[in-house]
C-alpha cells in the first residue's frame, strides 16, 4: 500500500443507528472520527496485532501490569460489543457477554481480588 493512499470507507447505508437517542447517539458520534482513522488509515494488521501482543501480556504477566495489559483490550472489545449491539442476535449478545466477563474477570485476577484462585 502506497504511504499517500488511503482505504475507501465501507459503503452502506447508514454509519449511525438510525432513531438513536441520548447515551447511543452521544457515543456513536463521539467514535466516528476515531473508528473511522482506526478502519482506514492504519494498517489493518496494527489493531489486532496490538491486541494479541496486550492479551498475552495479560497472560504472561503476573501482578498489576498484567492486568493493566488487558484494560484496553476490555474497552476495545466492550467498544465494538457496545456499538455492534442493536444488530447482533442473542447468540452474538451472548457471546460478547462471555468474552468481556473472561477478561474482567482476568484483570480481577491479576488485580489480586482472588488471592486462592477462582
């Protein structure tokens, strides 16, 4: 990919939630600018990549650091769960419940709130 050229933005037909109100409207325009420089101006490998690194960070680290690790993964992927929520059947809700309850309970333990372990 050439450095001055940039990634198109998906086509579709609307990028907020349409007859969103208070706190979903507020966050959805709030994210636009930065999703949209995350989706098409960085290279796609950086975000998962970053994430991988931070999670097995999280993993391998024991203590405080490990948990602080895994923090931006929690709001990374509590973003994304957030936004994706209206479109998503209950199999995708549950799914994103789980993974997020994994991680914070993941934090907790690094964090010590289970000193003997689950």
């Amino acid at each position: 990919m050439a450095p001055n050229s940039k990634r198109p933005l998906p086509q579709g037909e609307q990028f907020f939630t349409p007859g969103a109100t208070g706190l979903r409207k507020a966050v959805e325009r709030r994210s636009a600018v930065p999703m949209t420089y995350l989706f098409t101006q960085v290279p796609r490998w950086v975000a998962p990549a970053a994430l991988v690194i931070l999670l097995l960070a999280g993993f391998a680290v024991a203590g405080p650091l490990g948990g602080v690790a895994v923090l931006p993964v929690i709001f990374f992927v509590g973003w994304l769960a957030y936004l994706s929520w209206p479109s998503l059947g209950a199999g995708g809700k549950l799914l994103r419940v789980v993974v997020l309850t994994f991680l914070v309970l993941l934090v907790a333990t690094r964090f010590g709130a289970f000193p003997n372990g689950l």
